[in-house]
C-alpha cells in the first residue's frame, strides 16, 4: 500500500517544497530591500507601505492566492498559476518579513547607526552593514516561525489546482479509500519541518558570534 | 489632508477599473477556431474523484471519464491536455477560459444550467442513500432526526436539499457537509453520521474498497441524475462536435468497452 501512494505523496512534496524554496529566496532578500525603502521614504510612500502590510496581515492568503489568479484577469492582468501562487506567497510573505525586521531593526542600538555616522558612512552601507546584519541576527527566532508557517501555508495552492502534498494526499485517499495516506503526509511534514528547524538552528549558532 | 485625498482618488480608481472590466467576460465568443488553431482543449477534472479521474500508483491520471476523453479526442482531432483544479473553483475556472470543459462525473443540474453549456448526457448516476450494515434506518422516512454527510457542493448535496421537508427534518436541519466523498464513508464509520448520499458510481467503488459487507445500501435513494461535459455557454461548435464525437464513442463499442473496464457492467 505504502509503496502504491508513495511516488505521488513524494510528487507533491516536490511541489510543496519547490514553492517553498522559491518563495523564501524571492520574499527574504525583498523584505531588507523594501523594508530599507520604508525606512528612508518620505511621508508620501509611508502610507502606502502601511497599506500594503495591512493588506498582506489583513485578509486570508487564501483568497489573495484566488483574488491573483481569478480576479487580476478582469483588471487586465493574466497570470499563470505558477506565476499567480509566487506572487500571492511572495507578496504576503515579504509583508510579514519587513515587520519582523521592523521590530529587530528597533531593538539595535541607535549608537551603532550614530558611530556609523560619525565615521562617513552612506545611509546605505550603514543599514546593510550595520543595521541590518544585527537585526537578522535579533529576528532569527521569528522568521524560522514563518519559515515554518511557510511550509504548511503551501497547502493552501490546492484552490489553484496545484498537487501539492495535503492535496496528493486526498486523492490517494480517494483512489484507495482509506485514510492511511494522510498518516504518511502528516509524517512528511513533520520531516520536512524538522529538517529545516535543524537548519534554522544551526544558522543561529554559526552567527552568534559575540 | 492631502494624502487622504490620494487615497481618496487611488480607491475610486479601483473601483472604476473594476465595475469597467466586469462586461468583458460577458461577451464572449465561440471558440472553437481559437482551440483548433491552439490544437489543444483543456480539461478541467478534479483527481479526487475515484473511479471517474484518479491518479494510478505511478501519479499519472486514470479513470473512465480520462478513457473517455481521450476516446472523444482520437474523434475530434484535437488534443486533450488535463488540468487538476479544485472543484469548488470550476465554474469559474470554465469561464475565465482557464479550462475548456469540465469532465469529471459532472452531474447535470438545474442551477449548473444557468452558468455552463450541457453535452448530451453519457452517465446515469443515482444519489444512493448508505448506512453502515447493522443500522436500523430502512427507508428515506427514518432519516429524520439522523445526522446524514454529503460532499460539500456536489449534486449529492443539490438532491438532499430539493426534498426540503426531509432535509429540514434531518439533524440540525440539514446534512452534514464534508470535503470530499471518501470524508462521508470515514464519519459514517466513526459512528457521527448514521447515513450517507453519495453518488453510486463513486460509491460502488469505495465499498469494494472497504468491504461491501460492512455497509447498506437503501433501496430509496435520492434520484437519478446524469454525468455530462460542461463547456462555456459561447462554445455552440465545441458542443456540437463534442455530442457528435461521444455518439460515435456509444455506436462504435467504445463506450460500451469503458463500462466494463470501469464498472464490470
């Protein structure tokens, strides 16, 4: 039985993880970058950057996922859903991110910005070398929670018609009938997120270096 | 002040930009030049639904609605390419033009009528009434007072609700709805619901599964409805050619050869 439902479980595992892998890479580096923006914009750009993060923690991923790929085509604008799933994820993701820098960025000394200063340093090279490096490090603990949220919300492109795991999970239910399946996903969620709190641990230990 | 007057402005332009495009999709077009110029039409099915679309144990699709399709498309000259969608999204996805026809077990009801062109049916499916083997209901009658499962927007559910003085008798005054049909089979064994309404072609199959001895079917069910291909409204030629390709499947032995493959009539 086990090695009847195992190759399509395996199959959406892909799928799950390869939205995870690229959602992270697309919604980390732009959170620094746009939350970098936030932070030099002038008063013009703030409230449009409050409301997009409203936005983004405001309503359910999963209608952001069907609004972009169902609702987008009758503004003129056609994605694909691979497209439409990397943009709702990234999107709402980045949004969570640029708070949680948002709060560690606060919690770093404004003496390290100020010798920064003092030393003729550019706004740049003081929030990416200095700013921003510590922040990561304060903000380690938050984004593995959201690493790991990450990997269950993938569960959520089911309404896009993707076979992500949950979903191959229940069609072999149905194929099979019995409820044995959704043991083995359940199993492999669990391997997936303990590899990768393995990882995020790690990750803290190598960069606490004082 | 003047930032709310932005925002003020950058709303109203939403919204005028999306009260403007709502009549695009309504003026649609036939099009049957555009897919054979495309050379291929979509199928939206949903791979949940053992035995009409499935996935084998080498995760390709199988069942008989794919046999079928495929059948019609050696017909049509055309190739069919399969699209996984969730079902509770087909209607929309038929008329983004995400998908070119919904063909998987789909039942032809009255509201469905409104929104996507029917081909002439080629299933009969009646809404079978289960219970486990030793309960006490018999006929429709002792449903009332029981906690009775259903899928959640499926025909199934349409059948319960139309007899409207049972439905509202039931437990909570109405069925219990649930994802997917194989959810319904699991919370009738836990023992929450006391009976079941699942179409019969699906739940043939399942019980063969589980062991047919451990369930019983009534002999009331909630009537017979029929599977058909869903297309767009717009679509005249593609449903022309469509009846016409599945009149050939029924006169040439096909179909009859994909009942016994699936069904062992």
């Amino acid at each position: 039985m086990i090695r009847q439902i195992l190759p399509s479980l395996l199959a959406g595992a892909g799928v799950t993880l390869q939205v995870f892998a690229l959602t992270l890479l697309l919604s980390l580096p732009l959170a620094c970058l746009l939350q970098a923006f936030q932070q030099f914009s002038g008063r013009l750009l703030k409230p449009l950057f409050r409301g997009y993060i409203t936005l983004m923690r405001g309503t359910p991923l999963l209608l952001q996922l069907m609004f972009i790929f169902f609702g987008m085509p009758y503004l003129g604008l056609t994605f694909s859903r691979e497209a439409s799933i990397l943009i709702a994820f990234t999107l709402n993701y980045t949004a969570y991110f640029i708070e949680i820098l948002r709060g560690a960025l606060g919690a770093v000394d404004p003496g390290q910005a100020e010798a920064g200063k003092m030393l003729g340093f550019s706004r740049r090279t003081i929030y990416f070398r200095i700013q921003l490096p510590q922040a990561l490090r304060n903000a380690m603990p938050a984004i593995g929670n959201e690493v790991l949220n990450l990997v269950k919300d993938t569960s959520l492109i089911y309404v896009l018609g993707a076979s992500e795991l949950l979903k191959a999970g229940r069609s072999a239910v149905n194929t099979y009938a019995t409820a044995l399946p959704f043991v083995v996903v359940g199993l492999l969620y669990l391997a997936m997120c303990g590899g990768f709190s393995w990882i995020l641990s790690r990750i803290e230990k190598r960069i606490s270096y004082y | 002040m003047k930032s709310r007057k932005v925002w003020m402005s950058l709303i109203s332009l939403g919204l005028l930009m999306m009260s403007g495009c709502q009549a695009k999709t309504t003026a649609q077009q036939d099009s049957y030049s555009t897919l054979q110029a495309r050379g291929k039409v979509v199928v939206g099915i949903d791979d949940t639904f053992a035995p009409m679309g499935f996935r084998d144990e080498n995760n390709e699709l199988t069942g008989y609605d794919i046999d079928m399709a495929q059948a019609v498309s050696e017909k049509l000259g055309l190739t069919f390419e399969f699209q996984t969608i969730d079902w509770s999204m087909k209607e929309t996805e038929l008329n983004a033009g995400n998908i070119d026809l919904i063909w998987n077990g789909y039942s032809i009801t009255e509201t469905r009528k409104q929104q996507v062109a029917f081909s002439e049916p080629y299933l009969e499916n009646r809404q079978l009434i289960i219970t486990l083997a030793d309960s006490a209901i018999m006929t429709k009658d002792d449903l009332a007072g029981q906690s009775v499962a259903v899928q959640k927007e499926s025909s199934a559910l349409e059948a319960v609700m139309a007899e409207a003085e049972l439905a509202a008798k039931l437990k909570n005054g109405a069925p219990e709805e649930f994802d997917t049909n194989i959810d319904c089979f699991m919370d009738l064994e836990a023992g929450r619901s006391q009976a079941i309404v699942v179409d019969e072609v699906l739940a043939r199959y399942v019980m063969k599964q589980r062991g047919l001895d451990k369930y019983k079917v009534l002999d009331d069910n909630f009537g017979t409805e029929q599977y058909a291909v869903g297309m767009r409204k717009s679509d005249a030629t593609l449903l022309s050619k469509i009846n016409e390709a599945m009149q050939a499947c029924v006169e040439d032995g096909t179909q009859a050869a994909l009942n016994a493959k699936w069904f062992g009539e």
